[in-house]
C-alpha cells in the first residue's frame, strides 16, 4: 500500500473541502490564502481549526439570532453625516438626540464611578465585559454585587468564556455571587460543544448598566489592570464613558440579546423612558456575527474616504484589511492629517509582529505612526474630522472588526469631541514618532505574518 499517495490524496481532499467552503461563503482573497497556506504546512490540524474558527457570522437557525435595535424615528435625512448615511441604509442604528455623557481616563476614577453605580443602584445591574480577572478588585465588585443581590436588585453578569478563562475554569470566586441570587454566565462556554459553538468568535462587548437608564462603556475590562480603588504602576491607559439618555436602551437592547443567548432565558426591560436628557448626540452600533452585515466596517470606511481635515485613530491592536489601510493612505494622499497612536510594545508580541508590516506601509506613505511609551496603551478610539469620536471596543484589526461580537459609539457633540482631541494630544506627547528601520530577517517575518493576519 503506497501511503505516501494516500496521504497526499487526503491533503488535496481538505484543500479542496476547504476552499470549496470558503468559495461557497464569499470569503476574501486574504483569509482563502491564509487558510489555504495553513494548510498546505499544516494539513490536518489546520483542516479541523479552519471548521472550528473559520466561520464569520452565524447562520444556523439555532445559534445566536440577528440583532435588531428599536431606533427613533428619522426625521430629516439631508442632514446624515457619511457614518450616518450608511448606517441608514442598512436600518442597524440611529442617531439618538438627547443624551448626557462624561468621560473617565483615570483608573482609580473609573473604579469610584463604578462602585458608586453599583451601591446606587435600587432595581437592576447587568454586566458584560470580556474579562473579568481573579484579583483584589475584582473580588471587591464581586461583594458589591453580592450585598445588591443579598438586597434584591436584578444582578446579572455574563463573561465571555475565552476572555474570562480563569474564571471559567475555576469558578469559585463566583460562589457567592450566586449563592445572593445573582446570575453569572459565561457566553460560548469553551468544553461545551466546542466543534458547535463557534469558539472563535468572542463576546469583546463592554456593557456596565445601571436601572436600565444608566451604561458605562468603553474599553475597559474589569480588573486590578484597569482599574482600582488606588494607582497601580503598571495600570493600562484605557478609558470609559458614563451615558445616561435615549441611547442607553441600545446598549440594553445588546445584553438582552447577549444575556438570552448565553441563558435561554427572556429578558424584558422594565424602564420604558429615557433617564435625562442631554444635549449629546450618540448613535450606539453593534457589530459581529449577530449582525447580517459589516455595517460598522462600512461605516467607518466610507467616514476615511469623507475625510477632510483629520483621522487620528487610538488603537492597541493595527491590522486592518487592505481595504482600510488603502483608504487611509489614499486620504493622507488627497491632504488629510491621518494618525495612528498606539503602544510601542502591546500585551501580545505575535500581534507586534503582525501590525508592523501595516504600520511601516502606512508610515512610507506619510501617515505618522506614534508609538506610546507609558504604559500599555488599551483605549480604541477614532477622531473623525471635527463631528465625530469613535468610542468602544472595535480595535482596527481583522478580527475586532470581522469576527467578534463588539459595540460602539458615535458622538456627535463638539465638546465630547474636543476632551478627546485635547487627551490624544496628552498620548502623542508621551510617544514617539516613526518605527525604527527593521532588519532584512524581521521585515520577511513581518510580511510573512501578514499572510495570517485575518485571524490575528
């Protein structure tokens, strides 16, 4: 028996059922190359990994349903902004008028807001975050939100299982939590279902609500590296914004929608009227799996090619499709003052050698790329001209805007957008500016790596 020809028969055959599938979905050139170079050096693992992790939005009947928010009415559609003018088409989102917002950037901060919402709150506390880390002060949310268990408010917790790995396979932090009352779950937990579950596509959302008429949202994750009721050296720079108004009910929309995936249980909101009424314009914009399109990614592209004075983009994680990075060389090209700030070391080292083939292709075409110096710099936020600020969890990579459940968003208001220009400007002080000429051996991995950076 020839078993050399055996085994070259069942590498063509996953080659072959592979990219059958990958045509059949429509997936870009880069992610067929990618899956098609994994498994040409990798046949049969990288075969079972590609029908593990290689599917984009969920489908089937009995996974998670489409996500659909109950906007406001439009009321005069010539005055749409280019992000507006998308998200339009597509019915996801609308912008929502009357809104209260303050931002944090301190994590001592951020932590007293926190555990003030928290001991304020008399009916319901509904969190979502990606990680929620084993530390002193995640034990002491933890009481918090056992005491308002103990008191009878609604306390519900989901933690997305990868994120929150720790927990979720030693979950006894989380005891008496449940023993008040409370609920935590962990959403697509890992040993259940593994090749079913689609464990590749995770819950990045931040969502912290209160009564169901107050969110904070952001970046953050909850843990001694964000936040703390002292300093701590090595703190990350991240940020939260706390947001009360018609714009909360999207965010309540989204962990229902999460919550009901994860439980199989109902939720229904009790508050059926906005809490304050601000002069903030917020149009909230979920994207992932549980939405039918890239709306999101639509949006933002179409808001590069609209630019014309600025683009400053704060990011951790710089891999984004050829498509945005075209865009934003070609709108450096026409004028427009582009920026990437992001970490000089991140928290994942194959990520620093991903980005930098993007990062040097971006700086060869005049866009400057500043490199933070302070401590691991976490924030995502995009400075769109002089009307908008992105705000929330979408990193510009392939895999924050393609792949995970994520949740942002757009502020329309000039002094929201001016707090942000004036602590972007802080973060360029503390950077410096261009990457340092690479060697022969680390630009050929650099570009190497480029060829997995869907999945990065």
């Amino acid at each position: 028996m020839n078993y050399f020809l055996i085994y070259v028969l069942l590498v063509v055959s996953a080659q072959l059922l592979t990219m059958l599938h990958m045509l059949y979905w429509r997936r870009n050139h880069s992610t067929i190359l990618a899956w098609s170079m994994a498994i040409l050096m990798f046949p049969f693992p990288a075969f079972v990994l590609y029908f593990i992790f290689g599917n984009r939005k969920i489908r089937q009947k009995s996974k998670k349903r489409t996500l659909q928010l109950h906007n406001p009415p439009l009321l005069d559609k010539t005055t749409l902004n280019p992000i507006e003018r998308v998200l339009y088409a597509h019915a996801l989102s609308r912008t929502t008028e009357c809104n209260d917002i303050q931002l944090y950037f301190d994590g001592v901060e951020v932590y007293t807001v926190l555990l003030n919402e928290i001991m304020n709150a008399q009916r319901s506390i509904f969190i979502s975050t990606y990680i929620l880390q084993n530390d002193s002060t995640t034990h002491l949310i933890l009481d918090a939100l056992r005491q308002k268990a103990l008191q009878g408010v609604d306390v519900k917790v989901l933690l997305d299982a990868v994120g929150s790995y720790e927990l979720y396979f030693h979950q006894s932090p989380l005891r008496a939590l449940r023993d008040a009352g409370g609920i935590v779950e962990f959403f697509m937990p890992i040993l259940k279902h593994p090749l079913k579950n689609y464990i590749n596509l995770r819950n990045h959302r931040k969502i912290y609500l209160f009564d169901e008429r107050v969110v904070l949202a952001g970046g953050m994750n909850l843990g001694k590296r964000y936040l703390g009721s002292e300093p701590v050296k090595k703190r990350w720079v991240d940020m939260i914004f706390r947001l009360e108004g018609e714009a909360v009910f999207s965010y309540l929309e989204i962990f229902f929608a999460d919550f009901e995936y994860a439980t199989h249980q109902k939720c229904v909101a009790r508050n059926k009227e906005p809490h304050g009424c601000g002069e903030h314009r917020v149009q909230v914009v979920p994207s992932g799996p549980d939405i039918s399109s890239d709306a999101l990614y639509e949006a933002l592209l179409n808001a590069i090619h609209s630019a014309l004075e600025r683009i400053w983009i704060v990011t951790p994680y710089f891999v984004p499709d050829e498509t945005i990075l075209r865009a934003l060389i070609i709108a450096k090209h026409k004028g427009v003052d582009v920026r990437l700030i992001t970490p000089l070391y991140s928290d994942h080292w194959i990520s620093d050698i991903g980005r930098s083939s993007y990062m040097r292709e971006a700086q060869e075409n005049g866009i400057e790329v500043m490199l933070y110096q302070g401590n691991m710099l976490h924030t995502k936020a995009v400075l769109l001209d002089h009307y908008a600020v992105m705000l929330g969890s979408v990193n510009i990579d392939n895999r924050s805007l393609f792949l995970n459940y994520e949740v942002v968003s757009f502020v329309y208001s000039e002094p929201i957008i001016v707090q942000m220009e004036l602590w972007i400007k802080s973060l360029m002080e503390r950077s410096v500016s261009g990457m340092k000429k690479g060697s022969r051996k680390r630009v050929i991995t650099e570009n190497f790596m480029r060829i997995f950076s869907p999945q990065l």
